[in-house]
C-alpha cells in the first residue's frame, strides 16, 4: 500500500544546515513534494520534485531524490529560526484522483 | 495567485449541533477540492475528494452522513460536521486543485485550516 515514513523531530543552531529524511513505498508516484506548516496554520508547498529527477535546487532549499532506495530529503541552508516548523513530504498517487498521501511530519526546531 | 481561504478560522459548539465550514478558492477556479483532518501533532488525513456539481468520494473510515460535503459551485466546498461530539474536534484543511493564470496543474492549494473544539 502508499505509505510515508519520517523522522519525527530534528533540532539544529542557527545557521547550520538542515536535513529532513522521507521513505515512501509506492514506486509509481510521479510527484513528491515538501510542505511547511506553522503552528495553527495551513500547509505551503515549499518545493516539489517528479519522480524522474535526481535533484532540485531553490535557493536555500535542495531536494535529493533516489527512487531506487524510494528515499527523498530536503536539505535547508543557512537555517534561520524563522525555519522552525513542521514540514510534510507527501507523495502524490498516479490515479486520476491525483490524492497526497502525507508522512507525519517532521519537526524542526532551531536554536539560536 | 491560488489563494484558498477557509471560515471559520475556529469555532466552538455544544455537542449535538451541527457546524458548517466553508473553503473557498479567491482567484481561480477549483474543479476538485479536498478535505484534511489533522489530529495535533499528526499528519493529515485525506477525508474526501469533491469535484464540482458530483457527489463526494469518502476515504475508507470516513461516515459520509456525518461529514456532509457539498462543492456546489466552482470556488466554494462546504463541510458540514453534524451531530458533532467532543471527539470529532480537530483541524480541518481543505485543498483546492483547479484551473487559472499561473496555476500549477494537477497541484493542491491549502487553505489555512478551521480549528474545531466541541465541548
């Protein structure tokens, strides 16, 4: 079945660069993306990446991809305190539907 | 562009009522929207999937007679949570896929999310 995993929580110092890990199981997905979401509020895609990629660079962020291990990480640089959140891979199914399913989230927390 | 907007931010209702929530796409056209339940610090779960003027498809485990969704125009969905009771408390997202001037196809745009609390 589509199923998502993460790590549930990463701590880093100001400035460092971060790393958050996603697996996924369903080897036919075509999208995979990572959203940032703020306490209280809604969910903003913060980059995505189609599954016949190996990487994507916007500026601070970078996305690795190996569809072999089905294994997608999203590294920030330079991480700044307003980075702290919590943020979501998710994996898009190729039905037509088009649903997300999403890992659990991942917690980043920067320390000054 | 992609602006989805939900109201209420939050609400507060005895248990027993029924609470509508309304997600609306500002500025393009949403042909599917999509409704989340987020349990706190957990990770969203897809509730339903509407397309405009059909009925709704529920997720396996989600009772349609509780969770009333209606997309009956092509910028507005409403769910509607009846008889609600204390363990239906929980934050709502809902999503919004369509057509429009710098819209990414196929791409959802979140709304910003309803807290519901039923005492």
């Amino acid at each position: 079945g589509e199923d998502v995993e993460q790590s549930l929580f990463l701590s880093v110092r100001e400035g460092d660069s971060s790393v958050i890990n996603c697996t996924y199981t369903d080897s036919s997905s075509t999208y995979l993306y990572w959203y940032k979401q703020e306490p209280g509020a809604g969910l903003q895609l913060l980059t995505y990446i189609f599954s016949n990629m190996d990487m994507k660079q916007d500026q601070r962020l970078t996305v690795l991809l190996n569809k072999k291990d089905k294994h997608l990480s999203l590294r920030i640089a330079d991480t700044q305190t307003g980075d702290s959140a919590i943020y979501f891979c998710a994996e898009r199914t190729p039905s037509n539907t088009g649903k997300l399913i999403f890992g659990q989230g991942t917690t980043l927390q920067v320390k000054p | 562009g992609a602006v989805v907007s939900q109201h209420p931010s939050w609400v507060i209702c005895k248990s027993g009522t029924s609470v509508k929530i309304e997600c609306r796409s500002l500025d393009f056209q949403a042909t599917t929207m999509f409704w989340y339940r987020q349990f706190p610090k957990q990770s969203l779960m897809l509730m339903a999937t509407s397309n405009e003027g059909s009925k709704a498809t529920y997720e396996q485990g989600v009772e349609k007679d509780k969770f009333l969704i209606n997309h009956a125009s092509l910028t507005l969905s409403t769910l509607t949570v009846t008889s609600a009771h204390p363990e239906d408390s929980s934050f709502y997202i809902c999503s919004a896929r369509g057509t429009g001037r710098g819209l990414l196809t196929y791409e959802q745009y979140f709304g910003p999310g309803t807290r519901l609390t039923v005492t």
